[in-house]
C-alpha cells in the first residue's frame, strides 16, 4: 500500500500549488520592478526575446551559426550583469525577482524527474508520524532511546529482552508489505512494549509505509461510532478503514476494554481480515496467556498463538526504575 493514500494526496497538492505560488511570486516581483523601472524592464523583455533572435539567427543560414549564438550569449552575460547591479545599485538583491523555491532540488514540485524528492518524502514521513496515532510517543521512544541496561538485573532476562530486540528491529528494518508477519507482546506493564511497538512503527513509517497505532479502546470506539452513530451525511472514508488496510496496524493494551459480544466481534473481525489479507499486525496485551484464553473465545486465542510471534517482556516496572533514580 505504502504511504497513506490521504496523506499522499494532500501533499502531493500541496507541491503543486507550492510550485505555481513560486512562479506567480516571482511574476508579481518582476511586475514591480518593471513598473519602476523602465530599464529594468526593457532588459527584461531582450532576454526574453532570447529564444526568438536565437531561431531569427538559424534562418539566415548555417555559415557561422555557432558564432552568432556564441555572440547572443555573450550579450544576454552582459545584460544580466547589467541587471544585477541596477538592482543592487537601487537596494534590492540582484535575485529580487528570481523565482524562488523552498526545495531547489526539484523546484517544489515534489519529484525530480520520476523519482521523488528528498523534502516530498521527508514530509510525508512528518504526515505518517501525526496520522498513525502514535502522537509524540514517537518524538522520544525508538530504537535508539530503547536502552537493554533496565534488564540487567537478571542475566537470563536480559539476554532475552536483547534478543527480542535484535529481533524487533531486523523486523522494522525488514518491513514487507502483505506478508502476514504479526507480532505478540505480553507482559506486566511498564516493561517496554509500548516503547518497543513505537520503535517499530517509527522505523516503518520512515521507510514508507502506512501505520495505525491505536489502543484497543480507541479501536473499539471507532467501531461503535460507525455502527451506532455515523450518519449517511458525514463525509469521507470511515475511519475504520484503515484498521483494515493499513501496511501495519499495532494495537495497544489489549485487555483494557470492556469485553462483551461487540468488542470481541470489533476484535476478531480485525484480526481476522488482515490475516486473510496478510496484513501485518503487533498486538500489545498486560494479560498472559492464560488470561488471554480466558478473555476471549477460541476464534481469536488461535489466531493469536498461531498466528502470532509471542514475545514475553521481562523485568522490573521501568516507570519504577527510573524514578528511583531520581
């Protein structure tokens, strides 16, 4: 799927129009020096005339075409050298009315040739961040800020948790859409899988793909609006659709909503369609896995066992640590 297809259409109009509002600023200057200053603007309308002296020279003949457009170069050198320092000389850059682009690369137009530009993909990495739900969480929780040292306390945990990172971030950095690759975190809270899952996301999104992060009330709520409460008069797509078709949906604190017929109907129809689909999904729960099976029915405890990577997270309460350390 890639970049979130909302995102992508915003932004890409917002290049376009980025790009035309360059030109006509640029217009609207060279309008104001001309209105003040006659020369400038019969300078102007010479170097415009450039590609019509250049063909009046091809029609006389080939007999040293390369000197006379040799010498019409020469002379427009000079005209715009003149130019600039009329400009300077009257306090204003020799640029003033250049057309000036916030991305010289690709001229604010998003692409340089067919391939996308450097600040296109950088803004709609910022547009993934602020649409994926993830908020600021992502500002400070990445691999990087994901420190192993809260494990050391055991030895064996600690080996552990370190793979579960090397393994957690080969998964980010390896990210492929549609291949059905979900994840199961389990474990008390304050053990880092809410930092783990963010990490993920982050990475993923940088490398161009979609990603919703949504806790499983928040999830649950969305279902209800649009079963309950969405009217024929609301505009645009449902925002459920995106639980489905999302290059990777990450659903946080499973366990914490209110279970009965609805929410595990809302629960299942998600899980379910995107393994159909083979969509990828990270699943954070604080229950084990007897908790797990005593929640919820047998269509959803097979899917997450078998279809689910399950990682235990190991350790002391980090929020604890650190504030021990305080």
């Amino acid at each position: 799927m890639g970049y979130n297809r909302e995102n992508y259409k915003r932004i890409r109009d917002e290049y376009q129009n980025k790009n035309l509002r360059a030109r006509e600023d640029a217009e609207r200057r060279a309008d104001e020096l001309h209105a003040r200053f006659p020369d400038i603007a019969e300078i102007d309308r010479i170097l415009a005339d450039t590609g019509m002296r250049i063909f009046g020279e091809a029609m006389k003949g080939r007999e040293n075409l390369d000197e006379r457009i040799a010498s019409l170069r020469a002379q427009n050198l000079e005209l715009r050298k003149t130019r600039a320092e009329l400009l300077m000389s009257r306090g204003y850059p020799a640029d003033y009315s250049s057309v000036k682009y916030e991305c010289r690369d690709c001229m604010d137009t998003g692409f340089i040739g067919t391939k996308m530009c450097h600040c296109m993909r950088e803004r709609l990495i910022k547009a993934g961040y602020e649409s994926s739900g993830i908020g600021r969480l992502i500002e400070t929780q990445s691999f990087d800020t994901f420190s192993l040292d809260y494990y050391r306390q055991n030895s064996e945990q600690y080996n552990y948790m370190k793979q579960v990172y090397t393994l957690c971030r080969d998964y980010a950095e390896g990210f492929v859409p549609d291949t059905g690759r979900n994840l199961l975190f389990c474990g008390t809270t304050g053990l880092g899988k809410t930092h783990m899952s963010t990490a993920i996301a982050k990475t993923v999104i940088e490398r161009g793909y979609d990603v919703v992060y949504v806790t499983i009330q928040e999830l649950v709520s969305d279902f209800e609006y649009e079963r309950f409460y969405r009217s024929y008069s609301d505009e645009g797509e449902p925002k459920t659709l995106r639980y489905f078709d999302c290059d990777l949906v990450i659903i946080d604190d499973l366990g914490a909503e209110v279970s009965n017929q609805f929410t595990v109907s809302c629960l299942y129809n998600v899980i379910n369609s995107r393994i159909n689909k083979a969509k990828s999904m990270i699943i954070n729960t604080n229950l084990n896995e007897n908790e797990i099976r005593s929640r919820y029915n047998d269509r959803i405890t097979s899917r997450l066992f078998g279809e689910f990577a399950a990682f235990r997270f190991y350790g002391r309460d980090i929020r604890e640590i650190k504030a021990s350390e305080k």
